[in-house]
C-alpha cells in the first residue's frame, strides 16, 4: 500500500478507527456469549448497514481516477 502523502495519515487514522470498532465488535460477541443475551436484531441491521456504507467508500476511494 501506497497512499498520496494526502492519503496517508487519512489511511493510517482509518485503520486506527477500524482497529478500535473491530474490538467493540469483540466486545459486543463476548457479551451476548457471556450474558446469553443477543443483540437487538435492529441494532445489528443498523450496524452492519453502517459497516457496508464504510466498505462503499473505501472501494470507491480505489476506483476514483488519479489526476
């Protein structure tokens, strides 16, 4: 990976954010595991809507043309 010197504390804090949400995400599957208590299926449906809305943008990110 080789991002614009623009890019790259935009990537470097992204996968910052995206180590971070990855262990709340662990966090949450230990709870329901733990507590026997799932997650409401609309929070996880607006979740995960959340997560492919963070997927589109970064796929579109490498497709844009370079100037």
């Amino acid at each position: 990976m080789n991002p614009s010197p623009r890019q790259a504390p935009v990537v470097a804090a992204l996968r910052d954010l995206l180590e971070q949400a990855a262990a709340r995400a662990a966090a949450l599957s230990d709870n329901a595991l733990e507590d026997g208590y799932p997650l409401d299926s609309s929070a996880v449906i607006s979740l995960r809507q959340q997560v492919r809305a963070i997927d589109l943008l970064i796929l579109q990110s490498s497709a844009t043309p370079t100037p």
